[in-house]
C-alpha cells in the first residue's frame, strides 16, 4: 500500500516538474505590425513639406525655361548670370535687381526682333540688326537643351536626396512606436497586408 502511495507521488511531481519546464522554455509571444512607409512619408508634415517646395521649384525652373524660350535675344553671360541668379535660394536685393534689368533687356530685345522681322522691306541698317539679334537668339537656343538638361538632373538630385531624408525619419518613427508599443517585429504592409496591426497612423503622429 505504501509503495503504491509513493508511486503515485513519484508520478506526480514527474508531471509538475515537466509542465513547469515545458512553460519555463516555452517562447515569449510574438507581436507584429505593419506600416505602409509610402503612406506615411507623404502624409507626414515634413513630407507634404518637401512634396511643396519640389513643386515650386519645378514650376521655377520651368518658368527660367520659358522665359527664355520666349525671350532669348540676350548675350550669353547674361543668359548665364540670369540662370545663376534664378536658381539662388534666396537672392539678394542687388541680385533681384540685376535679374530683373536682364529680363527687361531680354524682352525688349526680343520684341524689336519680332518686329523687324515682320518688315517687308527693311532698310540696310534694320537688315544688320536683324542677323546681329538673331545670332545672340541662337546662342540662346543653343544653351535651351542644356539647361534643361542641367536643371532637371539638379532637380532630380534633390528630390532623391529629400526623399531618403524623409524615409530615414519615417523609418525612426517607426522603430520608437515598436518599441514604445513592444512589437516584435514591423513590417511594410506590401510584405504582409493582413493578419497585423496598422501602425501607420501612430507612427505619423510620432513623426509630426
């Protein structure tokens, strides 16, 4: 009797001590989140921030290219000095000054090309200014290509250059939310779209 008694003790601490080890290795619960970096970098303040000033400066840039597509009889380092000073973050008085004298030059010159170009007959001198004006318009021309070239490759280096900016602060805001909210792991939504919690909007909140 005894020894059956102290079977059924042996045989009950057995099974404690091995559901104690199997809860005491058992992994800790994983928690997961999505975040959709797109979403939250373009509706970020910064974002939305940095979307406004590339679309100013693109329409700088395409109103530079414009101005002188239409305007272009004016010597190049004018032409040049003009680009320098349109392109300047945030030029001076005496700069301003300087662009507007160029551009008014510019469009003057222009004007009276087109002008005696529709002459029927035009005299000597008129003949010699036409063809001194014309060569400054084709020097302009010539520099039209390359400037759009110039300026949609500055253009696209700062875009990508914001851009990571963004996207590493976005990543950051990301990472203090996880670790804020014990998440063991985030993932982009594209990778997995179901199945997680979306913490694209407490992380946009961090990120403002």
């Amino acid at each position: 009797m005894i020894d059956r008694k102290m079977s059924l003790v042996l045989i009950a601490v057995v099974f404690g001590v091995a559901a104690f080890a199997l809860s005491a290795f058992q992994p800790q619960t994983m928690k997961f989140a999505v975040v959709n970096l797109a979403d939250l970098a373009e509706k970020s303040k910064l974002g939305m921030r940095e979307k406004k000033n590339f679309d100013g400066l693109r329409t700088k840039y395409s109103s530079l290219i414009q101005f002188m597509n239409t305007n272009k009889v004016m010597k190049r380092e004018d032409a040049s000095k003009l680009v320098e000073i349109w392109r300047a973050e945030k030029p001076t008085p005496a700069q301003t000054t300087e662009m507007e004298a160029i551009k008014t030059a510019a469009q003057k010159n222009s004007d009276e090309l087109r002008t005696l170009i529709s002459k029927l007959n035009p005299t000597q001198e008129e003949q010699t200014k036409i063809r001194e004006m014309s060569s400054l318009a084709q020097g302009t021309e010539d520099m039209l290509d390359q400037l759009d070239k110039l300026l949609g490759q500055a253009m696209q280096a700062q875009a990508s250059a914001k851009q990571a900016d963004v996207l590493n602060r976005a990543r950051a805001a990301v990472q203090k939310v996880g670790k804020r909210d014990g998440y063991t792991l985030v993932l982009e939504s594209n990778v997995a779209p179901y199945g997680a919690t979306d913490i694209t909007d407490d992380a946009l909140k961090v990120m403002d």
